[in-house]
C-alpha cells in the first residue's frame, strides 16, 4: 500500500459554521487532529452586543475557503486523499448554515469525495474524544451550549434518549445576556465565569424548576431576575452579582444531573458545549461525579465551544453509510436525529 492510498483511509475533513465560528479540520478516525483553524467573530458581532446573523453569513463567506486552503496545507494531504468531507447540517443559523454547505458541496464535486451532512449537537457530544479521551456507556450527557441545554441518556454510541431540555433560554444564552447587562466584553460567558471567581455567591437568585421532578430546564426567569437586581442596586459589586448568577446556574443543572443519575445510573457524566469551559461547573461536576462514584468526561476547553475538529470526527459515524441523504439544512435540528 503507499502512502497516499493509506492516508485515503483514514482523514476527513470537517467543516464547521453553524453559527460565529469560521472552522476547518482534517482529523482521523480514533479524533486524531491533523490540523485545525477556527476564526471567531467577536469583533464584528461586539457592537450589536450579540450575534448579527446576516454579518455572520458574510464573514464566513469570506473566510471559509481560505480557512480550508490552510487546514489542507498544515495537514499535508492530499484534498482526493482525503475519506471524505463533514459538514454541519444543523441546528443553526440557517444562512451561516448554508455557507458550509454550498462551500463542502464545491469541494466534493471538485474533489470527488463523499459528502455527509453532520448533526452540530453530535459534534459536541464526540468533542471529549478529541485527543484519545474515550465515553464509557451507558453515559449521561449534559450538553450546555449557547443555543441547547439538555440532558440525553445514551445506552451506546448509537442511540440517544433525550431526558430534558430547556423550556426558553439556554444556560449559555442566560449567561451572555447577564453579561451585556453587566458592560462585560463578548464573548460573555467567558467573561461571567471570569468576574464570578473573584466574586461571593451573597445573592440568592431564583433557581427555577430546581426542585420539579424532571430533566427540565428554564433560565428566562433567572436572567430577569438578575435584571431587576442590577436596576435596583446599582452599586452591588459586579464580581458578586456573576458569582451568584452562576451559582444558581450551576446549582439547577447539577441538581437535575444527580437526579439522572440516580434514576438511569449511567457509568459516565459527560459535559460538552462552550459552558462545559466554565471552572466553576467543571468543579461542581468533579465533585457530584465522586459522590456518586461515575467518570466524569469532560472535553479539552479549546474544543468545548464550536470548532471543526468535532464535526470532522463525528463525520466518521456517517461514513461509509450506504443511503447518504441530500444535505439539508435544518436550523432546528434535534440531538436525536442523525
Ligand atoms: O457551544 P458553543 O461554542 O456554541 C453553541 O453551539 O451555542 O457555546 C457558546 C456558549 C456561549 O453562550 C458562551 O457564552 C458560552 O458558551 N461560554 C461559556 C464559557 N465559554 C463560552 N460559558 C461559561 N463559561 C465559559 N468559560
Ligand atoms: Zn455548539
């Protein structure tokens, strides 16, 4: 065998730009990462305090060639040598979505490579075997991200039950706009997580549907909650006000992850999504997870927000599937679907 039919087997390259990051990865069957670039849009979204979808489209129609040109040369590949090519498909912005797809649509045709739409949320799930970390089943899975927060159980690779979700905003979400209300810089939830390690937790916020007996999640309530008291004392101490913010966050969702665990005694928590980067839920999940003596998976921080290397190594549970369907772009794609 020479090299480049070897190198055919083993490589795809993902492509990730389902919402304000530009990525690009070629990466191997066992989450091996031969190259990888992601370009953020902090800049461009910073003076809308939040994401501007229509710049979004723009910017990733901008960068994704050049991106993918630099991915390719690092790896030292071959672009026909490559497996195949993995493409966000959703959930999404949906003209974010369509840049990856039109751009992954080209490049199979030119290099007449098998394309395969990927399900952004899988991408998470697989992001904490990036760099050999592996998933023991049945596992729990908490998915904190800027557009989901929900709990799944999966018996196996293959299968996925979804436990609960949230019922408005997601964690990531409450934690941004807590941030904008705070004149905290984007990206917020690094920047809440940030002010909170300097803070006290002397504020007793709301923590909605803590105590309901279900896998459910609702943080709206919080986030006014936390409005109401940044207009009414403007004086208190931002470091305060985001330790105590993120303590409720993180009280409700380990409240409701030692209940799934209890109930379905997975062998592993797994945490994944950009608030799987917070300090605080990774010590508050260190310690639930000795308690009920379970594994604790987390993903590297740099892969914890979005970023290609995810979806190129989750292309690898589509590949090689006999029925490839047409890609389409679906903005709210559910965890369950493939
Ligand atoms: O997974 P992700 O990159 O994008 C989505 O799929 O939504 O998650 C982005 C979210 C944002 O809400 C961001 O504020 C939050 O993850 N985030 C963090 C941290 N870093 C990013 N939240 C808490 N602590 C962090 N260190
Ligand atoms: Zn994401």
């Amino acid at each position: 065998m020479n090299s480049s039919s070897k190198s055919k087997t083993e490589f795809v390259l993902g492509i990730e730009t389902s919402c304000d990051d530009t990525s690009a990865a070629v990466v191997d069957r066992s989450g091996i990462i031969r190259a990888h670039k992601t370009l953020s849009q902090y800049d461009i979204h910073a003076p809308y305090g939040g994401i501007y979808p229509e710049l979004a489209s723009r910017a990733h129609i901008k960068k994704i060639m050049p991106i993918i040109d630099d991915v390719i040369k690092k790896s030292a590949i071959k672009p026909m040598d490559l497996t195949a090519i993995g493409v966000t498909r959703g959930p999404g912005l949906i003209g974010s979505l369509l840049v990856g797809i039109a751009t992954a649509e080209a490049l199979s045709l030119a290099w007449n490579l098998p394309l395969y739409g990927v399900n952004h949320l899988r991408g998470h799930i697989r992001s904490v075997e990036l760099d050999n970390k592996t998933i023991t089943f049945p596992a729990l899975v908490l998915l904190v991200s800027g557009g989901h927060t929900l709990l799944a159980y999966l018996p196996n690779r293959q299968r996925i039950d979804l436990l609960g979700a949230t019922r408005d905003d997601s964690v990531g979400e409450a934690y941004d706009k807590v941030a904008r209300m705070l004149g905290l810089p984007m990206p917020g939830g690094q920047a809440i997580d940030k002010q909170a390690c300097f803070g006290q937790a002397i504020y007793d916020f709301p923590k909605p549907m803590i105590n309901k007996n279900n896998y459910d999640f609702s943080f709206s309530g919080l986030k006014s909650s936390v409005a109401r008291f940044i207009n009414d004392n403007p004086q208190a101490a931002k470091e305060n006000i985001a330790c105590s913010f993120v303590v409720a966050c993180i009280d409700t969702l380990m409240q409701k992850t030692r209940l799934a665990i209890q109930s379905y005694k997975p062998h592993s928590l797994v945490i994944v999504g950009g608030v799987a980067a917070s300090k605080q839920l990774r010590h508050a999940a260190k310690i639930v997870c000795q308690k009920e003596n379970i594994a604790l998976v987390l993903p590297d921080i740099q892969w914890s927000r979005d970023n290609a290397a995810m979806i190129a190594l989750a292309t690898w549970d589509y590949v090689g599937d006999v029925n490839p369907k047409p890609i389409v772009p679906c903005p709210n794609l559910d965890i369950c679907t493939y």
